[in-house]
C-alpha cells in the first residue's frame, strides 16, 4: 500500500465481539479482562498479544503503534507522552549494554541538547557534541569515545542541515553503535531512516503526524532488538501516550499525507518569494541550491519535496526588539513555539527552542539573533506570502 492509504487504514477495524468500529474508540479502561482468565494469565505472560493493563497499552496506542511502524518500515513501536520522552527512551534502550556514551550531532533541537546535557550526562553517560556533517572528523570521534549510542536529527532545527544518514548508519554498526534519528521534521514522506540502516526513529507526534496543534505526543519506531527493551522499559515506567491523545493523534495521522504535501509545495512557493525580498538577508531551505548538502538531498529526499520549514534572517533586524516588530506586525501566521501544524507559525530560535544554549552555543551553531523559522501550513501560499511582505516592510 502507499502511504496515503495506510495512514487512513493500518491499525483500524479491530472487531469488537460482533461487530467492528470503522474507527478505534476511546477505550479508557485502567484494565482488562477475558472471558477465561487463562488467556489473562498469558496475555501477562506476554504469550499472547492483548491488552490487560494501562501501563502497558491501551487499544488505541497500539492502533496507532501499528500504524507508525508501518510508515517508518520498522520491527514494531511505542508512543509516548512526548516526543522529549520518546528520545530519553530511544537513548537509554540504545545504550543497553553498550559503552556509556552518546556521540551526538552538533545540531539538535534545544531541549535534546539539554536531555543529553542535563540528564543524560549526571547519570554517568559521556556526551559528546561533534558535526555529523563532517564524516571524516565524526569517525575520528567514534574511534575516540567508542559511543554505545549515535543520535543525530534528518534534517536539523533551525538551520536545516542534512547529513548522509546512510553512511552514517554503516559507521555505527561497524563500531557496535545503535544509530538513533529524530525524523520529526522529514517524517517517513519525506526519508526513512531505517530504510538507510538507523536502529531506532523517534518523532515528535505533536508535529506533522497530529498537525493540529491539539496533542502532546511522540513515538520511537525500532527494529526488532530495540523494540523489545524499549517495551520493556515502558511496561514498568508507563511514559505511554493516553487514549484520549492517541486518539486525537490517529485522527490527525489519516490526513498527514494530504496536509504534508500541500505543506511542503507552500515551502517551496514561499522560499521563492523570501529567497528574492529586499528585506531577507539569506534563507536556508532544502530545495536551494545553494544549500551546502543539496547532493545529500538529492539523494536521500523524496524527489520534489523538501520539507516544510524554511528558516531566514532578517536583513533589517539587529537585535531582538526588530526580530519582535517583525513577528508583531504579522497578521495570520501564528508567532508560537511548535512546528507542523495546519497553520502557519513562526518560531523565534533565540526565544524559544535554543532559549536556554548560552550566546557562545548558538553562535557555534550558526544561529544567529536575526534568525526566525517559519513552518508551513496548508493555508493558500499567496496569503502566506501577502502576511510576510507586509511584516517585513513594517521591521
Ligand atoms: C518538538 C520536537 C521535539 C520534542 O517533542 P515534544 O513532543 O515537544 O516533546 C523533539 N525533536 C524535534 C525535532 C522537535 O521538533
């Protein structure tokens, strides 16, 4: 099946005694029981597929577990309530027997960083920030710090990096790593990590799969080593995603094919118009080519999309009072934190996601304070772009 018609089908139409909803209900039960408790006792046992308490699944996250394993062409999944949690998770089952050591791209999203930095590290886990862009000075490092656990994003936040997430793949299993790719904002439409070799994908299921800015959610996609710890892990500590949010994210995962083309066509059409305006000083977007990985793109990518993110620097801004007069000044795309929604939005880096990196990081990151980066929603392109001209004059 392509992708459009398994979002809109895996997972569903389980029959429940006689007949079978045409979609999963919401099934708040705390636990469960059979009509024979022999089959409780090997639905415990785990002999038998099943559900039997809230800690462990409920029937709508493993509807929408199906799904996602599907369109990430994994062994099997686990959503959680959060995509932060769904990274914590992916990591720690990574490094399972492993050496205590996370080498992890330079370019993260912020809270990643601190999870590496704040939580990760003060458990005993060595971290080490490097450029998964520069393959021969990260195969130095891998040699160097023998990381149990490799954690890299497809394409990164802000500035839209892409590395070569196959070779990358290939490096980590000949050190005896676990590759972990945060594919939040590519999603399976765009690339499949596993497809090129990585052990385990997280999202943010907040983003692009839900789409509806309504839901707290993640998910990490495994192969079949992984998936087992990873369930594991889950069944005693309960991070899981609730019915009520699994449902809401199922719902919004039917339409995610249609909303992600529709989003990364108003990319293109609004990169064009921003890439040209006397007000930007640069972009930074997939589909230029003067992007510094554009052959990766080009091979890696879906041919013709690129994503539905484009970052740019305000040519007039110089601080974050002008960045504010811009945002201000906008009339329909929404200036809040969050990416991948049916609306527009626009994120101020320096505020929000890389808030709590120190000046001297996000300069190492070449974040620079004039930088903002727009998601694209499914809104006509043209009313995007009459929106961002007339802030731009107004800054
Ligand atoms: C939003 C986001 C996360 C965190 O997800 P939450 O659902 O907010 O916990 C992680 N990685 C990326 C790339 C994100 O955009």
């Amino acid at each position: 099946m392509n992708i459009d018609s398994q979002a809109v089908h895996t997972g569903e139409r389980k029959p429940l005694g006689r007949y079978i909803p045409v979609t999963t209900p919401i099934y708040t039960a705390a636990s469960y029981i059979y009509n024979d408790i022999d089959d409780l006792d090997r639905v415990f046992g785990q002999e038998l597929e099943g559900e039997s308490y809230a800690r462990y699944s409920n029937p709508n996250s493993t509807a929408l577990e199906e799904l996602l394993t599907q369109l990430e062409a994994g062994a099997g999944s686990l959503v959680t309530s959060s995509g932060m949690m769904a990274i914590h998770l992916a990591v720690n089952a990574a490094l399972v027997d492993k050496c205590k050591s996370v080498v992890a791209a330079n370019a993260l999203y912020g809270a990643t960083i601190g999870l590496l930095t704040r939580i990760v590290e003060p458990q005993g886990v060595a971290i080490r920030f490097t450029d998964f862009n520069d393959l021969d000075s990260l195969r130095k490092v891998i040699e160097e710090e023998k990381p149990g656990c490799l954690l890299m994003e497809t394409i990164s936040n802000p500035l839209l990096r892409v590395a070569e997430i196959d070779k990358i793949a290939q490096m980590a299993r000949d050190a005896g790593a676990v590759l972990v790719v945060d594919s939040t904002f590519a999603t399976p439409m765009l690339c499949r990590p596993m497809e090129l070799g990585a052990h385990m994908v997280t999202h943010s299921l907040t983003k692009y799969i839900s789409g509806h800015g309504d839901v707290l959610g993640g998910a990490v996609i495994a192969d079949a080593d992984h998936n087992q710890i990873l369930h594991a892990t889950s069944r005693t500590l309960g991070p899981v995603l609730g019915p009520f949010e699994c449902y809401l994210a199922s719902r919004g995962a039917k339409t995610y094919p249609l909303r992600f083309e529709r989003q990364c066509r108003n990319a293109i059409q609004v990169a064009g118009f921003l890439e040209n305006h006397p007000g930007v000083e640069r972009i930074y977007f997939p589909a230029d080519p003067k992007h510094p990985d554009a052959a990766i793109i080009a091979r890696l990518f879906t041919p013709g999309m690129f994503g539905a993110i484009v970052s740019f620097e305000l040519k007039r801004a110089a601080n974050k009072q002008d960045v504010f007069r811009f945002m201000n000044a906008l009339r329909m795309i929404v200036p809040a934190t969050s990416l991948g929604d049916v609306h527009s939005m626009i994120l101020y880096p320096l505020i929000a996601s890389h808030r709590e990196l120190s000046p001297k990081h996000r300069e190492r990151m070449g974040i620079r304070d004039n930088l903002v980066r727009l998601s694209l929603g499914i809104e006509a392109a043209d009313d995007v772009i009459a929106d961002l001209d007339h802030a731009l004059k107004s800054c």
